[in-house]
C-alpha cells in the first residue's frame, strides 16, 4: 500500500481511533496534555513509518503502543527535570485500572473530565471537540462563529487552568454527572452536527463523527435512561442522521429538506427516533419536567419525518414548537430557524421581516444569508437575492452546501 492510498488510511485511522487513543491515554497518565501530544507524535510517526513499512494490521493497536511509549518518553523525560519522578512512577503502573464509577467508556469518560465546572462552558466544548472528535482549531471556529485565534486563545487557557486549578482525571461520580450533564450534551451535539455537515475538507458528511456522536447518545441513553434531555438529544441525532442518504446528490450537491427523495431515508432510525419522542410526550403528560431543547428540536424533526411529502408539513406546529424553544433559548440560531418556519405559515415577505432583524449578530453566518436568499428569490427580488446567495457562498465552509447555493444562485432570471 503506497501513496495516496497509506494517506487515505491515515486519515480514515485518524477519524476512528484518534478519540479512543487520546481518552486511554488520558485515563492512564492523568495529564490531557500528554495525551493529546503523545497521539499526535503517533500520527506523525505513522506517516513516516506506514508508507515504507504498510499499514498494519490493527492501525488502531499500533498508535496506542506507540502513543504509549511517546508519553512515558516525555515522562520520563521531565521526571529527571523536575520533581515529577515520583508521579511518573505512579502513571508507569501497567495494572488495569478498578472501576470507580457509573462511566466506563473511556471516551466518554474524557468528555464527562473536560466538561469540569472550574472551565467556562465555551472551554469545555473547545477542549472536548478537539480531544474527543479531534477537530482543529478552524472547525471548532466555525461550529462556536468565533474566529481562530480566539478559539485557539480558548483552547489554551483551558488546559492551563486545568494545570493550574489542579484538576482531577478522575471518573465523574454521579452528582459530577447531573452538573456537567448539560456541557456534555451540547458537546455530543456539536461533535454530530460537525459530521452532519462538515464546515471544512473535501467531505460533505463525515460519518465517523455522527456515528461517534449518537454511540455516545446511545451511551449516555444507557447511563441516564430517565433523563428527558439525554433520550431527546439521541432521538434528535437519529431523526436527523435517518435523513442522510437523501442528503447529498451524485453529483456532491447538497439536497435540502424540501428537495429530498424521502424514499431513500432511513425508517428503522426514524421508527427508533419517533419511539423516543413518544416516550418522551408521555411522561411530560404524566408529570415530568417540561421538555427541554433537545426534546422541542427532535419532536420539530418528528414533525418533518412524519410528512409524507414536503408540501404536507405540519408547518404551524413548527412554528408553535420554535416558539416553545425561543422561551428556553433565545438565541440568533433559534430565531432564524423559528423566522424560516414562519415564511411558510404566514409568506416570505414576514419571514424575511423576521430574519432582517437579525442581520447584525448573524451577519457572519452563511446560513443566514442562504435563508435571506431563498426568501428574497421567492418575493421577486433577483438583484437582492443574487447578493444574499454571493454571501453565503463566501462563508459557506463545505463544498456540498456551496454547490447548491451556487446552483441556486445561477438559476435566478436575469
């Protein structure tokens, strides 16, 4: 195996193993630094070694023992510096370790570490997209609207006050979960979303991490099955993922909602999506908590699901479960989409209203400037529409979503 195709499966090992290597090191050394450097050092040395020497048998088995040897290197390393003699000699001890607690998948125990409450929100989702989904800096950028050098910014001061609050890399008991719960879910969620839509590189959708994301979901599902939050974010991912092989044409163009062969969804994640949102209904009706944005977000897929055919759906109940997640989350995001539903209740000309007002806070979001488009096409204004798509194709990250846009675009009269 030579070539591009060593490369191709440095990147497919890399997809799949980089979260596992990175949390078992993590768990055994106690330091996030050392696992995240040692990993890559692996992959550096994968690339000098795979192309002359093969891929090996078990790509993943092979970074792990070398990540390993590279991390009690620069353990070793230090401890003849300074002080850490004694703890390196701890972090050497090769039993296997007692379980302690509810969490025993170590990539999920990584997210539940760096969801500490000692970092602010923001830092927690940084640091756990890049150790456990492995995204770069530019991708997290663009999953939080935020710059790079803010986001690289972020990403360091949250391990250097990891350092130097002292933190633990321990197992989360059960109290640590019901407060970091509501970090993790949204990193779960962010992780799905960025492989839902890839906002970089040459792969409209990366399965590896949507398939990581709902293994997770499936995971915590498990670790809190009467949690609301925790069953509404899997059947949220499932509703959505069921609509993948509809998503993206032959050609590599991205396949709206509206344009997609329903034929081709996935029914057994949509029956299993739709079961948990029933669930779900039923016990808010028996007295539980309220539904909280993940449960309103799946249901408005149940919704979408549901309709035989783009033109029946049930767009008053859209709108109706949008209002419902304004109240909990106000934010840009939420009103775009609740503004986008409202066009196809009350007409384009209110929609666009709606949208216009948020024009300065998402004026750096391409989906804000493709909403504004397709309303503005629909009203008869092919000058206005033509900038509004022009915009979105230049934020536009991932090469499916800019070919539509471009098609979009160029079918406009004039």
């Amino acid at each position: 195996m030579t070539g591009p195709t060593v490369e191709q499966a440095i990147i497919r090992v890399h997809h799949e193993e980089w979260a596992r290597v990175v949390a078992g090191l993590a768990r055994r050394f106690g330091d996030l630094d050392v696992a995240e450097e040692a990993t890559a050092e692996a992959f550096v040395a994968a690339a000098e070694r795979w192309p002359r020497e093969g891929v090996p048998t078990n790509p993943g088995g092979w970074l792990a023992t070398t990540a390993t040897r590279k991390a009690i290197d620069r353990l070793r390393r230090e401890s003849q510096r300074d002080a850490k003699h004694q703890a390196a000699r701890i972090v050497y001890d090769d039993t296997p370790p007692e379980p302690t607690g509810p969490v025993e998948d170590d990539r999920l125990r990584l997210v539940f570490t760096c969801c500490h409450p000692a970092l602010a929100m923001e830092a927690r989702l940084a640091l756990t997209l890049r150790l456990l989904g492995g995204l770069t800096v530019p991708e997290i950028a663009r999953a939080f609207l935020v710059q790079e050098t803010t986001m690289a910014r972020r990403i360091t001061r949250a391990k250097a006050k990891i350092k130097a609050a002292h933190i633990p890399y321990r197992v989360p008991s059960a109290d640590d979960i019901r407060e970091r719960l509501a970090g993790v879910l949204a990193v779960v969620y962010l992780v799905f979303n960025e492989g839902y839509l890839a906002s970089e590189g040459d792969d409209p959708v990366r399965v590896d991490l949507t398939d990581e994301a709902i293994r997770l979901g499936r995971l915590l599902r498990t670790l809190l099955p009467d949690d609301g939050e925790v069953a509404g974010l899997l059947a949220l991912m499932l509703l959505t993922d069921a609509r993948r092989p509809a998503r993206v044409s032959r050609t590599g163009e991205l396949v709206t909602l509206d344009e997609q062969d329903r034929g081709a969804w996935d029914r057994t994640l949509i029956a299993e999506g739709n079961a948990l949102v029933r669930e779900r209904i039923e016990a808010v009706a028996a007295g539980d908590d309220p539904p909280g944005r993940y449960q309103l977000q799946a249901a408005i897929n149940a919704v979408h699901t549901d309709a035989p055919s783009a033109r029946d759906t049930d767009w008053s109940t859209i709108v109706a479960l949008y209002g419902r997640m304004v109240l909990l989350d106000p934010s840009p995001i939420v009103r775009l989409n609740r503004a986008v539903a409202v066009a196809e209740v009350d007409g384009p000309g209110v929609g666009l209203a709606e949208i216009d007002r948020l024009a300065e806070v998402l004026d750096g979001y391409h989906a804000f400037h493709a909403a504004r488009a397709d309303l503005l096409r629909r009203l008869g204004r092919g000058g206005e529409s033509r900038a509004a798509y022009d915009r979105a194709i230049g934020l536009a990250g991932n090469p499916a979503e800019r070919a539509y846009l471009t098609r979009r675009r160029d079918q406009l009269a004039g």
